[in-house]
C-alpha cells in the first residue's frame, strides 16, 4: 500500500480542537504552569556545600594504601596495580588520565 506523503495529515476534526482562540485560552489559564510540589519539602531535601556537618560521624572505615596499590599523580586517585597506564617523571597515572 503506498503512502500519499504530500495529503494533508490534519483532519477538519483535528483542526477544531487546536484552533488559536483555544490555545490562547490555554495559555491564561491559571492552573496550567503549577507543578505539584511543595517547594519547602524540597528545599530540604538538598543539602547545601559548606553545611555544617560537624556533629556527623564518619561511617565507613578508611584503610591506608595497600602494597599492591599507587596513588596517581594526575588525580590523585588510589587505584589497584592493574590500572596503572604508565610510569611518568611526576609519577604514576591511571588508565583513566592517560586516555
């Protein structure tokens, strides 16, 4: 079956419906730019750079470098020997930094 891809794709039904007076009416009605959310509820959901976070613990146990592991010298990543890339005159880096 071929397709007539030049016929109109808007029917006098369609038409009706999206005229200029409707979507002018549209456009003032008061309702249609609202969004459902409380925007005190989320404002306390972001937590802002520089919070106090002093009466916080660390939760997560920090263990010094292992003897099978380099810090690179590009981001300052600790990384397992496997992902060593090359060892420069400023240290070593990551695959990462190297591509």
């Amino acid at each position: 079956m071929a397709t007539d891809y030049d016929a109109p794709r808007k029917t006098d039904d369609d038409s009706a419906e999206d005229s200029i007076e409707e979507l002018k009416s549209r456009r003032h009605d008061k309702n249609s730019g609202k969004v459902d959310e409380d925007e005190v509820e989320a404002a306390e959901a972001f937590e802002l750079p520089g919070a106090d976070l002093s009466h916080e613990e660390l939760a997560v146990q920090v263990l010094p470098r292992q003897s099978d592991e380099f810090t690179c010298s590009s981001c300052f990543l600790v990384h397992h020997r496997s992902q060593l890339a090359e060892q420069r005159k400023s240290g070593p880096i990551c695959r990462d930094c190297a591509a």
